[in-house]
C-alpha cells in the first residue's frame, strides 16, 4: 500500500484546484518506509515511556528521528509539523506494520494499513460508494491522531484513480483524482470533520 506523507499543518479553507505536478501511485504490497531508518537514535525516556504505555505489547521495535522524504507527496491534515528534532518509531502490533510518532514526549499520531476493507466503519464505506461509484479499493491506512482516526484510501477504476482521505465520520477530508488524465484536489478544511 503506498501512503503517501509529508507532515504539515493543512488547516485553512477548501478549495479545488487542477493539479499538474502530483502523481497518484499505487502498490500494493507494503506502506513504504515514512522516514529511512538511522543509526541507533537516544530516545529520551518519557518518549519510551509514553510508547510503552500506550503500545504495551509491541514487537520489533525500531526508532529513528524523523527524516523528511522527498518520495512523499501526501499530506497528513491537522497534524503538526514534525521535524528533525522529532521521533518516529516503526512497529509490529497484532501482525501488522504500524509507524508512530512524538515530540516532546507527546504521542503525534499512528498510521497502519487496513487489509480487512469489509471492516472499515460504515460511514466510511457509504462515503466511498457515494462519492467513487464503480471504484474498488486498492489500499487504506487507519490515520489516528489526538483528535481523530481518518482512512487514506486509494482507489481505481480502470485507469482513474483516486485518493482520499475520510474522517471516521464519513467526512472527506481531501481527495485528489487522476481520471482522463485530468488530475485535480481538493482539500476540506479539517475542523468540519470534529
């Protein structure tokens, strides 16, 4: 599944636009790394101590600071800018890849692909059949943050293709499409999906 991610702070006013210098990629085998892995990293101990609790069971545990990366043309709405002074931990948690971050201390947010497309929450699911109709999902990732939980979700339907992210509660938060070669985005202001 490809995530694509670059963090900043997305609030502001909806708007489309055409764009011309995305690209919508599609794979489905894994998340890509969202940072490339470092050398051993100290993590200082209320950020251990704040994964431990909120992560008591997890394996394969791998830190690193965050790296920005250019390959990442997603972004995360309503998260914080995250930047090089600031943690991220890769994960396996009940036979699944999960990616945290932290700054401070604080737990920023967790991102980990969906393979049960069936078990998505049910105003999810209306808003992919209203608003893609004829699409079929191609990946999502389960967004959480303090705020909300959001589902990236990459579609297509023949060659088209689509992106979006969907609150929880069925709001589209921003979605981008690829379909005759027209691409085009559009960004929801992220306060109306609380």
């Amino acid at each position: 599944m490809a995530t694509m991610i670059v963090f900043a702070t997305s609030c502001g006013d909806s708007s489309t636009k055409t764009d011309t210098a995305d690209s919508l990629t599609v794979d489905n085998n894994k998340m890509p790394d969202p940072a490339p892995v470092t050398a051993t990293v100290v993590v200082p101990e209320g950020i251990k101590t704040s994964f431990k609790t909120k992560y008591p069971t997890v394996t394969n545990e791998t830190w690193s600071s965050y790296q920005p990366i250019d390959a990442f043309e997603w972004d995360w709405t309503g998260w914080p800018t995250i930047d090089s002074s600031d943690y991220m931990v890769r994960f396996n948690q009940d036979g699944s890849e999960y990616w945290a971050w932290y700054n401070d201390g604080e737990w920023i947010g967790t991102v980990s692909p969906v393979t049960d497309f069936a078990g998505l929450p049910a105003a999810v699911n209306k808003t992919i059949q209203s608003t893609f109709p004829g699409y079929t999902i191609v990946s999502v990732d389960k967004e959480s943050d303090k705020n909300r939980t959001a589902y990236e979700v990459e579609l297509e339907k023949g060659g088209d293709k689509a992106k979006a992210l969907i609150a929880e509660n069925g709001s589209v938060l921003k979605k981008k499409t690829s379909i005759d070669g027209e691409k085009t985005k559009e960004k929801m202001n992220p306060k109306d999906s609380l």
